[in-house]
C-alpha cells in the first residue's frame, strides 16, 4: 500500500511539473510569482527539513544515555568472547601441530 502512495503521489507531481511547463504564459510586466510546483517543493522541503531537526533532536537526546551505554556493554561482551574462542582456536591448532606424544 505504501508503494502505490508513493507511486500515485510521484505520478501527481509529474502531472503537475508537465503542465506548469507547459502552461507558457506571454511575458508580461509583473513580477514572477512562484509555480504551484515551486511552492509544493518549498512547503515538502521545510517539512522536511523540520522533521530532521526532530529527528536529530531525539537521536542526540536517547543516543547519550541509553545507547552509549548499551553499546559499550556489548562491546566488552563481545570482545571478551572473541578473545575466549580465539583461545580455544589457538589451543587446538598447536594441540593438532605438536601431535600426541
């Protein structure tokens, strides 16, 4: 169902690029005011650019806390099983070259 938005929504903008292109007005002497496809993009571009700022905002305020923590422990977790395994790895390969005697 999101695909078909997101097809139906790029399709609508594309309809509205062809005919803002193609509506050619004669010049007249008034100042260009902004295309309808102008003002979409601006308003689509600051509600973009606010939802980053929110976004970002949580992300520095949870990252601090909880998630520095949780990958410093799974950090030293796992550093420590890979040092315990590489252990055993190292045993059995000298254990297998040396041989039984």
């Amino acid at each position: 169902m999101g695909t078909r938005f997101l097809l139906a929504l790029l399709l609508v903008l594309l309809v509205l690029g062809f005919e803002v292109q193609g509506a050619q007005l004669p010049q007249q002497d008034e100042p260009n005011s902004p295309t309808l496809l102008t003002q979409m993009q601006e308003s689509l571009s600051g509600y973009w650019d606010s939802a980053k700022e929110a976004a970002r905002g949580l992300y520095e305020k949870t990252y601090l806390n909880t998630m520095d923590e949780k990958l410093r422990d799974v950090y030293s977790k796992s550093t420590a099983a890979v040092s315990t395994y590489a252990g055993i790895v190292t045993d059995q390969l000298l254990s297998l070259l040396k041989g039984e005697q």
